[in-house]
C-alpha cells in the first residue's frame, strides 16, 4: 500500500499501476477486520466509507477513494497450517468468497477448499491422488461427479475400478452400469450381470479360455460372491471405493505429517 497523505493532490498523479495480484496477506490486518464488516472500507486505513457519496477522499487518511476502496463482506474461513512440505503447506482450508477471490482456493498436501488441490483434497472442485467433492479427479475419488485412475464412487463415476449410479469402468458396478465385467440394474459389458442386461458378450469372451467361476472368483474382492445376495452388489463396491480412498487418504496425510515434522526439526 503506498502512503498518502492529505496534500498529496499537490503532486503529479502518476500513471495507474496494473492491480497487484489479490494477496490476503498485503492487507493490513486491521483493514482485513473492518472489511468483515461488509461496509465499503478505505484499503489504507480501514476507515469505513459506508454513506460517503459525496466525497472524492476517505475522510481519515485523504487517500483518493478511487484508488483505496475495498469491499470485502464476509469471507468464508481461511487457515493455513505453518507446517510445510517442499513448497506447499501441509494443510490448507479455504472456503468461501476471500479478499479477491470468489471462491475458496486451496493448494496444499492436505487441501480443504472450494477449489482444492493437493494430494488429498476436499473440497466442490476437488483434484488430487486421493479427491474427494461435489466434482472429483484423482487417483483414488469419491464424488458427485468422479472421474478416478484408479478407482471411483460417485454419482457418475468413472474409472478402472468404478461404483456409481451411473458407473463406467473395466469393473464397474451400478444403476446403469457400463464396463469391460459390469453388474448393475441395468448392465452392459463384455461380461455384464444385472436385471436388465443390455449387451453382453459373455460366451464369445469367456469361450473355452476361463470359465465363468473363475472370473467371478478373480473380481470377489470388488463385486463380492456374485452369488451372494443383491446387497453384496451394492455394500461390497461401496466399501472398496470408499475404503480405498480413506485409506489413501489417511496414509498420504500421515506420511504427510512425518516429513513435515522432519523438515521443521532438520530446520531447527
Ligand atoms: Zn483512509
């Protein structure tokens, strides 16, 4: 923030400076507090500016208004862990508008926010190993809308190892369920089971080469003994999806948090 002073209309206005890229620390805490309060504030001292209509200045510090008007309203909560892993830190929380920002971004290892990014992110638009959000990428993913390189629960989920209502994968499981060996209500696949079959090529796949027994005995960890109850369709998938992801998650914050520890302790 430049200083001003209340003469500073005697001296040649330079050119504008391009806005600096929004930075919740540039702003002066106390700034930061009265611009909680929602009221329009002057960016240099904190002054309010609420019903200033007919003033070119901030009445405390002089500064031009068109230059120091900020508006913040209410920010959502934003915390930022002071333990670091390389160049990120361990955990990051961001939700909600911020001081310019619209939506909460967060980049950490452990990142919680509107927008998260990390290994393990939480968050509407959630991308990372382990994702877990409204819109979810990753590794291992559960969400609304899940799109996973390794496995997937979601709404629409997509993935190797995939469970959703509408489930796309090489093993998928689901409503409508689309996959290289798919059971669902209604199913389609190279090897589908389901209610309602679409299409399915099981004799041609499985002619001579492995019999049915077999396969449905190599894919038990994630369907369950396909000749097991209709619940075991549905509880097994759902416990292999999520569970993967919560172990995921919980081994990678884990791992996290050891070499940030050891990182501050080599630092000391
Ligand atoms: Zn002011």
């Amino acid at each position: 923030m430049r200083p001003r002073t209340p003469n500073s209309i005697l001296t040649p206005v330079p050119p504008p400076a391009p806005d600096p890229a929004p930075d919740e620390t540039a702003i002066a805490p106390s700034v930061r507090q009265a611009m909680r309060s929602g009221d329009p504030v002057c960016g240099a001292c904190g002054h309010s500016l609420r019903g200033l209509y007919d003033s070119t200045r901030c009445p405390e510090c002089g500064g031009a208004i068109i230059d120091v008007l900020v508006r913040g309203g209410r920010f959502g909560p934003r915390w930022t862990s002071e333990a670091m892993v390389g160049e990120r830190p361990l955990v990051q929380i961001a939700f909600g508008p911020g001081p310019g920002e619209e939506r909460g971004t967060a980049r950490a290892v452990i990142a919680l926010g509107d927008d998260a990014r990390g290994l393990v992110a939480f968050g509407d638009r959630a991308r990372g190993v382990v994702a877990i959000g409204r819109r979810a990428r990753g590794v291992f993913v559960v969400g609304g809308t899940s799109f996973g390189c390794l496995t997937s629960f979601g709404f629409v989920s997509v993935a190797p190892v995939s469970f959703g209502f509408f489930s796309f994968g090489l093993l998928a499981a689901g409503m409508i369920s689309v996959g290289a060996l798919s059971i669902g209500a209604a199913a389609s696949g190279l090897v589908a089971f389901g209610a309602t079959v679409l299409v399915s090529f099981n004799g041609h796949v499985l002619g001579g080469t492995i019999t049915l027994d077999e396969l449905t005995r190599w894919v038990s960890w994630f369907y369950g003994p396909l000749q097991g109850g209709v619940a075991r369709f549905i509880f097994q998938p759902l416990a292999v999806t999520i569970g993967i992801a919560l172990a995921a998650g919980a081994v990678l914050s884990a791992a996290g948090r050891l070499f940030a520890r050891r990182r501050r302790s080599s630092a000391s």
